[in-house]
C-alpha cells in the first residue's frame, strides 16, 4: 500500500506527462495490484474487451450468498481507479460491491475524452450484467471532480439500466467554456500543473486547441440538459473555481427534478474546514448512493 501510493505520488497529477512519471504510474499499478490480493475480500483485476484495445477496471465484491448491489466508481482528472476503489470500505462494509475504472483521457482508459467516449461506461455496464455475483438492478454511479461530467452523462444515457448517479463536482456546461477555462486554470485550489493535466485528457499541446476542444462537450451543446435521467444528487461548494457552481443550478433548471448540496463556504467539490472531502463522503454521497441502491447505510 505505502509503495503505490509513493509511485502515485510520483506520478501526479498525469502519468502522460513525461517519461519519469509514466514509469512512477506503471510501478504502482503493479504494487497496488499486490496490495489488493491482500484485502478481505481482495480486489479483483478485470479486463473487458473493448472495440481493438481492453478496458481494466477493479472489482470487490463483499461476502454473500446473493447478488450484491454496486457502485460504480469513476475517478477525477487527478485520481485513479486505484484510489477510487482504496477509498470504498465503507460501501464493503454495507454489502455493497465497488467497481472502478478510469475516466476517458486518464490512467489505463482505452480512450481519450471525446464525444462518444461515454461509450466505455456503457460497455462496463455490459459486462456487470454477466457476472452472477451482482445485482444488475441495482448499480448506483459515482463521479467525483471531471467525473462527474461522465456520472451525468451516464445518467442521461443509461438510466434504465442505473438507479442513480452522485455527480460530486459539477462541470457540465460553463466549465467547458473557453472564458471559464481562462480563469479558471490559475486557480489556488490545485497544487501544480493544471493546464497539462487538462491538456491531456484531449491529446491538445496548446493553450489555443485546449481552449477550442472543449465547448462542444457542454451537455447544453450536445441536447441532454433537457432530457429525462435516473436520479441524481448534484454536490459542489458555491466557491468552486475549478467548476463553475452556475453549471449546478443549470442542472436544477433543466430535466427532471434532482436533489443538490451546496456548502455555501466550500470550494472544488463543496470542501471546506468544516466539511472536507472525507466528511462528504462518508455523510452525504455515499450514503445517497446506498439508498439508491436498496441498502440502508450503517
């Protein structure tokens, strides 16, 4: 565990970066991998055909005699699918399984983000309904950060096959704005090397291409604002400058009805001193995500 998260740490915050931290990321897959055979229950490596590459994703599944129901967990521009699924004891210990894989542009995704790249969460929904040890009718998605984008998008495509998506940290359409990005790429709130972070989740090497890729991913752009979803919890903090909280209350505005928290005083992902990310968490979108899917948190 302490030697993934120092490869991950030498990895941060993309391992497309440079040499030096595509090798960090490689050494950590392999000793998160190791680390995972020693959970109770482990972690289970899972590779999933997809068009002419393969999606790998992580898989835990808690002790039952039935089905279990499962989140499936998507991580942030800066996260992987291994902290994301560090990160679920809480879900393990409520009998609920946790499935994670990365979002499109980062970690071990076949593809980059695109219009059409949503196309992977399908394909992972695909595969939960062949295993036998989970409930297919009950699968909640978790976004966090950029992610939340793709737990939106999901929840607009595949809400039948979903009951409900968290999108903690909403940037759907305002975020993808060429004046929002200018601003907000010297933000406070993010250590070091934002713009080559977002850069190249797109493949773009410039400021100008970064700036013109990115509105057509706008929700608003692509016709889904209006459209009907599965449930959705929408969580950011009014002070955000990573993801404008406008793109919250839009999301409000438009389709059906959705549940929001908003910290008044909180940044990127609604933190603050009162209300840090773990707080969150454990308080409000886990436990959201729990009752979705039929289980009543301890």
């Amino acid at each position: 565990y302490n030697a993934w998260r120092n490869f991950n740490v030498g990895r941060w915050p993309t391992e497309r970066h440079s040499d030096g931290k595509r090798e960090s990321y490689e050494s950590g897959l392999r000793a998160f991998e190791e680390y995972g055979k020693l959970l109770n229950p482990p972690v289970e490596t899972v590779r999933i055909p997809f068009e002419d590459s393969e999606m790998v994703a992580y898989l835990r599944i808690p002790a039952s005699d039935e089905p279990v129901p499962l989140i499936l967990g998507i991580n942030g521009l800066d996260s992987r699918k291994e902290d994301v699924i560090a990160g679920a004891d809480r879900y393990i210990a409520n009998g609920v399984g946790v499935f994670t894989m990365d979002m499109p542009g980062t970690g071990q995704s076949p593809v980059l983000i695109d219009i059409g790249s949503e196309r992977v969460f399908s394909a992972a929904l695909d595969y939960l309904a062949t295993r036998e040890d989970v409930d297919a009718d009950r699968i909640g998605v978790q976004g966090r950060s950029w992610s939340g984008y793709w737990a939106a998008l999901v929840a607009y495509l595949e809400r039948d096959r979903i009951q409900g998506a968290a999108i903690h940290g909403v940037g759907v359409h305002g975020y993808y704005q060429p004046e929002w990005q200018e601003h907000a790429i010297l933000s406070e709130e993010y250590l070091f090397d934002l713009f080559p972070a977002r850069a190249t989740v797109y493949d773009t090497k410039t400021m100008e291409e970064f700036l013109a890729y990115g509105p057509r991913l706008s929700l608003v752009e692509r016709g889904l604002i209006d459209q009907p979803s599965a449930p959705m919890l929408l969580v950011n903090g009014e002070l955000d400058s990573q993801q404008p909280i406008a793109d919250l209350y839009l999301m409000m505005r438009n389709g059906d009805p959705k549940q929001a928290w908003v910290n008044p005083v909180g940044g990127h992902m609604g933190r603050s001193e009162e209300w840090p990310v773990g707080r969150i968490l454990g308080q409000v979108v886990e436990p959201w995500l729990m009752r979705q899917v039929g289980v009543e948190p301890k």
